[in-house]
C-alpha cells in the first residue's frame, strides 16, 4: 500500500472541486474547506508511517504572501468591500457581500500552502474537467431528446434548458472546457495511451457544438470572445495570417449556420429579438432582459451622482431599490447592475474600481502571463461574463474564478520556484 501524502488528498480535492462547480454547491464548500485545511498540514500515512503535524513552510509561505504578487493582488476584492465599511447604513446587506468575498483572502492564501503543482498534474485536472463536462452534456443532450417539444417550448419562452445547477455558470464552464481541451489537444496530453488525443480533439469539439445546442447566450459570447483572443493570439505569434484571418471568419460563421439549423439556438435569438423590441415599445416589463438594462441604467445613475467612492458596498441593494421604485415601479423585481465593473463602481466609486481593475489584471500581466494560451482563453471568458453579469457575487461565480485562476497560479510558483521546491520531507 503505497503513503499517502499531502500532495495525493491536495489533487483530489482539487478534482472535488472541479466536480462540485459543475454539480454540486455542497460539495464545493467542502472541497474549498478541505483544501484550506490542507494548507496547514503535512502528513505521510501508510502501513509504517503516521506523521502529521503543522506544515511550517507552508505556513510560511503564507506569511509571506507579499513574494508572490499575484496571489497578493487577487486579495484586494476582498478589501475592497471590508474598506467600504465606513459608508454603510444596511451592515446585513455589506456583510453578506463581505462574506461572499472571503474566498478572495482565503483561497490565496490556502493555495500557497499547497505544494507545487507539476505541469502533467496541471493537465490531468483539465483531462478530467473535460471528460466531466462531456458526460454532462451527453445527459443534458440526452433529455433534451427526450423531452424535445416540451423544452423547445420553454426556450420559446425565454426559459432555459435543464442543466445540472445554473444554466448560466454551465453555459461559462461549457466554454472553458472548450479551452481547455484545445489546450490540452495542442500540447500533445494524453493520460495513459496515445490515441486519447484524438479522444481530447473529439470532446472538444463535440463541447464546441453542444454549447450552441444549450443556447445560453452568455456561455455562447464568452466561448467567441474567447477564441477571438486565442486567434489573434495565432495569427501574432505564428504571423500566419490567412489562417488566422480565416479562423476569425469561421468563429463569425458558424453562429450564422447555428441559427439556421439549430432550433434551440434560433429559439433563444428569437426570444431575445422579441424581448428588445417590446423594451423599445415599453412594453417589456415581463421580460428578462428589460430588468438587465434598466438596472445597468440605473446603476450607472448611481455612479455618476457619487463618482469617488460609490453609494457603498453595502448600501448598493437598497439604493437600487428605491430608485426602482420611484423610476421604474412596473418592473418586478429591483436588479443590481448585471455588469460586474458597474456594480463595483456604483458600489465603490472609482477608487474601488481602481483597486478592482488592478487586481484583476495583475495576474494576467504579471511576467507576462497572457501568452499561456490557457489563462488568455479564461480571460477572455471572465471578462465576457463581468460585461453582462456581476459574475463574483455569489458563492459559484467566486469559485469558478478563483478557482481555476489559482489553480493556474500555483502552476506558474512551481515553475517560478524551480525543481527543489516543495521537496523537501518537511514540505510534504
């Protein structure tokens, strides 16, 4: 029986929780609990052998978080809102944000503690995202087949397509599964046998075509911005560019042939034009979209009466609230701004969105990240989704960035910090 040490339970938390983000809220808060935990520890466990005890370097490592700038910057969203303290009025509505944002001071922190994450690992959790996400979309595929008039009608009606959680953190995974097999296709991996690139090329492209079955639009503009990145990405790299330019049709294309052949896809554009018009006629109070834009409306009116520091992360709801009720009462229900730069500058003013922009960028640019194919890819779906949501507001979307973004990091700090890290009998 071979030992068991932290690196092993450190991987397969790590794989916990790319499950738990496609399945499974519980199983998030344990995979991310497990894995700070995990943080503070070393132990080796076998036939002969049990040690644990306190993981000084780990610990270490954590203290001097500051080493490690990007994992320092991303820690700011958290401060961000703490700092906004002195403005609140409603402190149950700015702690519920502050505690939707301490997976920004946490995970950090926990991933340093973590040992290096080796390339080939790196890549075999990508593998099983794939395949994860391939199993899903056979089921969703599946009852779509079985239930095809009745889900077309939901679809007709601006409803989505049954998913396993929300159809929208789906749609976003669905487009970085995309990524990440041809990632993974382009580096040559395979698990175990050489024939499985040609597995690796096959999901993805079956992820690619299924996700304009799904037909969610944001998981549908955050694939294209994507592969828009990685294109120009190509053609600059390469300077091959006919193919270049030639992929950048093909991305403008295929929609085009989507909405001619694909009902769900032509149903969801359907609805969306149809939504748009009666917003025009004033007559779109029962529509989604009508809510989405009036509230970007009205949080950009906030943030041009209170330019510097916001109305206050925790005051954001109720005076999204009252200017719902005095400008737009035929509307339902009062919509934050679905736009995740607008929701911290109405919140936080421009010195929040500063320190904002900062910490989402630094990462991306620190040693100039942005060439991995990989993080320029994910980017490009982050920011799609922050454009028409405020994607790390909640418990999921906090996770689904954080997570694959740290994930990344902690690749890069085995590389940074070479060979011998984390080597040591202590470190384990």
């Amino acid at each position: 029986m071979p030992v068991l040490e932290k690196q092993h339970l450190v991987l397969f938390f790590y794989a916990v929780t790319i499950a738990a983000l496609v399945l499974s809220p519980f199983l998030l808060s344990v995979g991310m609990i497990a894995l700070a935990v995990l943080s503070l520890i070393r132990f080796q466990v076998g036939p002969r052998v049990f040690r644990v005890a306190f993981d000084k370097e780990a610990i270490g490592r954590m203290l001097r978080i500051l080493r490690y700038p990007p994992f320092a910057a991303v820690t700011l969203f958290f401060f961000i809102v703490l700092l906004s303290f002195w403005q609140t009025e409603d402190f149950g509505y700015w702690l519920a944000r502050l505690r939707i944002k301490v997976p920004f001071l946490a995970l950090p922190l926990a991933f340093l503690g973590h040992p290096r994450l080796e390339e080939r690992q790196w890549q075999g959790l990508l593998y099983f995202f794939l395949l994860l996400l391939l199993i899903t979309a056979i089921g969703v595929g599946l009852n779509y087949w079985a239930h095809y008039e009745d889900i077309q009608l939901m679809l007709k009606q601006g409803q989505p397509m049954p998913t396993p959680r929300n159809h929208i953190r789906y749609s976003l995974l669905l487009a970085l599964g995309v990524v990440s097999g041809g990632y993974l296709y382009s580096k040559g991996y395979y698990l175990r046998y050489p024939w499985e690139r040609y597995f690796v090329a096959g999901a993805t492209v079956a992820l690619f075509l299924f996700i304009h079955l799904l037909s969610v639009r944001s998981g549908i503009l955050a694939l294209y911005v994507a592969l828009s990145f990685l294109a120009v990405r190509y053609i600059l790299v390469s300077r091959r560019y006919a193919w270049g330019l030639g992929l950048l049709a093909a991305l403008i294309a295929v929609p085009v042939a989507a909405y001619q052949y694909v009902p769900s896809f032509r149903a969801k554009v359907d609805y969306m034009r149809w939504g748009l018009i009666k917003f025009q006629e004033g007559e779109g109070a029962a529509y989604a979209d009508t809510g989405r834009i009036v509230s970007l409306k009205v949080g950009w009116e906030l943030a041009r009466r209170h330019p510097f520091f916001g109305v206050g992360a925790g005051n954001l709801q109720h005076e999204v609230d009252r200017a719902f009720e005095v400008s737009y009462p035929q509307l339902p229900e009062p919509l934050v701004p679905h736009n995740q730069l607008l929701f911290v500058l109405a919140g936080t003013g421009i010195a929040g969105l500063a320190l904002f922009l900062f910490a989402l960028f630094h990462p991306l640019f620190y040693r100039r990240n942005y060439r991995h194919p990989f993080l320029l890819g994910f980017y490009g779906i982050v920011l799609t989704a922050f454009m028409i949501e405020h994607t790390i507001e909640n418990s999921m979307g906090v996770g689904f960035f954080m997570f694959f973004l740290l994930l990344f990091l902690n690749r890069e700090r085995g590389i940074e910090e070479g060979p011998l890290a984390d080597s040591s009998p202590q470190a384990e």
